[in-house]
C-alpha cells in the first residue's frame, strides 16, 4: 500500500537551488546550477537557436505529429556527423547507429538498459571517481553492477592518471568504462591526448568497452573538432563503443530535451548488419520507454546543424560561452594570486568546461553559503558559468576569507 513507500531523500543539487532561491540577500551568487549563464547570471538564448526557433514558428508545413520512434532523421544524421566528423568511416560504411534520446540522460539510459538486456556476460560498469552523480542512479537502475576506476587527485587537483591506468589494467577484461569524452563533470579535468592514446591501448589490450558521455562539445574549448577529439580517435582505432550525447549546454537547449545514443560497431564485414540489428532492439526498447522522442528541439538543433550559414553562427555562439567561462577562470586564479590566497590556484585555468573543482573543503563550502551567500556543491565544485564580472571580486574575497579561517 501507499503507506509502505518512504520518503526519498532530497535530489542534493535541486535542494541547494531552492536554498539559494529563498536567500533574500543581495550578495547571493549561484555556483551550483549547471547551466549557462551570461554575464548578468542571466540564461543566454544563442542567437542562432533564436533565429531557428523563428523560423520553425514560420514554418507553414509544420504539426505536431510524432516523430519516428528513432526521432528525426535530420537531427540525427548530422548529430552522428557532428560527433564522429562528416568524413569518418563508420558512416560511410553504415555501422554506426543513431537514436534520438530525452537528452543526455536519456542516452546514457537507453545506452544502459541496452547493455544491460544484451550483453552476453552483463560486465559491470566502471565510472570514475568522482562522476556525474546521476550516473550511479541511471546504471543501477537498470541493474548493471558498479565499479569505480580513479580519476581526480585531491593533491594535484589534476588526474590521477597511473591510478586511472592501474584500474583499467586490473578491470576483468571486457568491462564497459564509462568515459567523459571532454569537461569531464565534477572535476573539469580531462586526460591530453596523449593520456588518451595510453587509456586507448590498455583497453584494446583487456578489450573493455568504451561507453563515452559527451555533454560538452564545443562548450567546452569552443571547437567542435577539438572537444570530440576522444571519441574521434577511438572510433580510428577501430573499436567497438557507444555514445551519449548532450545538446543540452552546447544550444542552451536544456528543457527541450536534445539528444542521441549512437551506437558503432568495429570495422568488418559483419559491422553493417550487426548495427542495423543493434538499431532494431533500440528502437523496441525506445518504443517501450518513451514511444517516440521530444520534436522541438530537435528541428532546432538540425535546422543548425545541417545549414552552413546557421552552423558558423553557432560556432560563434559557442566561443561566445565557452570565452566567457575561460575569462572567468584567469580572472578567478589572477584574483586569488593577488591576493596571496594560501594554497595553489592554477588547476583553476588547467581546468575546462562548465565546473572546476575548487579543493575547498566541505566546512569552507557551509562557510562560503551561511557567512558569503555563496552556493555551491559540498564537494568544492563550482559552476564558472555563475561568476561573472560583477561578483568576481566578492567571491575571490569571500574564497580568499574562508580559506584563511
Ligand atoms: N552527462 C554529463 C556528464 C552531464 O554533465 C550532463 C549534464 N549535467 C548530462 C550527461 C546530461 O544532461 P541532459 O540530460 O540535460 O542532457
């Protein structure tokens, strides 16, 4: 009965933005929302998402049908792409797979139940730590077994990169590795290339399966090219992965629920149809979850993405974000160093994408929110999308308090 069902405990980063909204102070700054702000802790509408969504209004041939149950063909061949490169031969020989997926999260879920049904051996899941908090819900919830490889050094506020590697190497062969394939979140700290190529092989030596998470591109560094560079260089290797993706921050298209789950098989002669029949159960697991995917942002995104005029707009609505957020990172670690702020500030700019992790500790974290109005996650991690020029300063000063305490 409805009495047996407890109360679940408050999702930790809605509960921080109610605190935040029932603040009455003037002073109050927002450093926990994940989403992008301008410079005057606005939401930013881009200016070509604008321009699409009037178009669409003006669109006479238009209705509010359904959509296939894969989504719109459009949105997800140019979503496929945008992700892999035009060029790449997994779409010229047609194994690789694409659903439109309820965002994100919608992906990394469809991703999830699809291993979780079809993998022969049903391997767990490896994240790293930390991760995307709703990457433990969304697994578990579909019964994989979680693992954890290491990621972020609490001493070098950077990667702990031999801990990463020693993980996969003792991981039993063919496990699924979940990876951040830029502006990894929380810690805002990804592998260079060169750490890539080592992940690379230790996986091909133990034959692990690549499950990448791509919610950044283009956000990130504000090249497209550059922040898929990961997925790019796996799928050259030849390997057999799959991919969430995002559109959510990179068209600030976050309530519409964009997104894709795209599957590619290795190169061979059984690629091909294995994909088609790969896309063939996602499509029945789709169908039962969700019948058929959100229209509107998805005639957004593809109306850019498949017109060169609109695209180079949002190539330069992306340096736009993605300029603004690396001003605030100089301007939060030239304050600090100013000041003398003890301990060292430069993973502040080694950091990229919508968080840095701060280093400050839980008790500075419940200082900055009860005495400064600051409000950010207990483990130190900040949204540089909520500094902007007017409360730079007073939380370089209230950081800088704090940390002296
Ligand atoms: N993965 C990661 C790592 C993320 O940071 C996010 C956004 N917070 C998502 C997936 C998915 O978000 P959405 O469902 O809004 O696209």
């Amino acid at each position: 009965t409805a009495a047996t069902v407890a109360a679940a405990p408050e999702d930790p980063l809605f509960g921080l933005m109610k605190a935040y909204r029932e603040d009455p102070s003037d002073k109050k700054v927002d450093l926990g929302i994940g989403a992008y702000r301008d410079n005057n802790a606005r939401p930013w509408i881009l200016p070509v998402v604008k321009k699409a969504d009037d178009a669409i209004h003006n669109d006479p041939t238009l209705n509010h049908e359904y959509l296939s149950i894969g989504g719109l063909a459009e949105f997800t061949s140019a979503a496929q792409k945008l992700i892999v490169g035009a060029d790449s031969p997994a779409i010229r020989e047609k194994r690789i797979c694409t659903l439109q997926t309820i965002s994100g999260t919608g992906a990394v879920h469809l991703g999830g139940l699809f291993l979780s049904k079809f993998h022969p051996q049903k391997p767990a899941i490896y994240l790293s730590n930390p991760t995307w908090a709703n990457h433990n819900q969304i697994f578990s919830n579909v019964g994989l077994t979680l693992a954890k490889y290491p990621y972020f050094s609490a001493k070098t506020k950077g990667l702990d990169f031999n801990g990463m590697i020693a993980a996969l190497e003792a991981a039993p062969q063919g496990s699924v590795i979940l990876l951040h394939a830029c502006a990894h979140n929380p810690t805002g700290v990804d592998p260079t290339e060169d750490q890539w190529k080592q992940i690379a092989e230790v996986m091909r030596s133990r034959s692990h399966f690549p499950f990448f998470d791509t919610a950044y591109q283009g956000f990130a560094s504000g090249d497209l090219v550059r922040d898929s560079w990961a997925i790019r260089y796996f799928v050259e290797q030849g390997f057999e992965l799959c991919v969430a993706q995002s559109f959510a921050k990179n068209f600030g298209l976050y309530g519409e629920r964009t997104g894709a789950f795209h599957f590619v098989s290795a190169p061979g002669p059984d690629a091909a149809p294995a994909c088609s029949n790969i896309a063939s159960q996602l499509a029945i697991l789709q169908r039962s979850e969700i019948s058929n995917p959100p229209a509107y942002g998805a005639r957004i995104a593809s109306r850019v993405l498949n017109d060169p005029v609109l695209f180079k707009e949002w190539e330069a609505d992306l340096r736009t974000m993605s300029g603004r957020i690396l001003e605030m990172r100089q301007g939060l670690r030239d304050r600090l160093e100013k000041r003398g702020t003890p301990g060292s500030w430069d993973h502040i700019t080694s950091q990229i994408g919508m968080f840095s992790f701060t280093g400050l500790s839980e008790e500075q974290v419940l200082t900055l929110r009860s005495k400064w109005h600051v409000y950010m996650t207990k483990n130190g991690r900040i949204s540089m999308a909520g500094l902007n020029t007017n409360n730079i300063d007073y939380f370089a000063e209230a950081v800088d308090s704090v940390v002296r305490e």
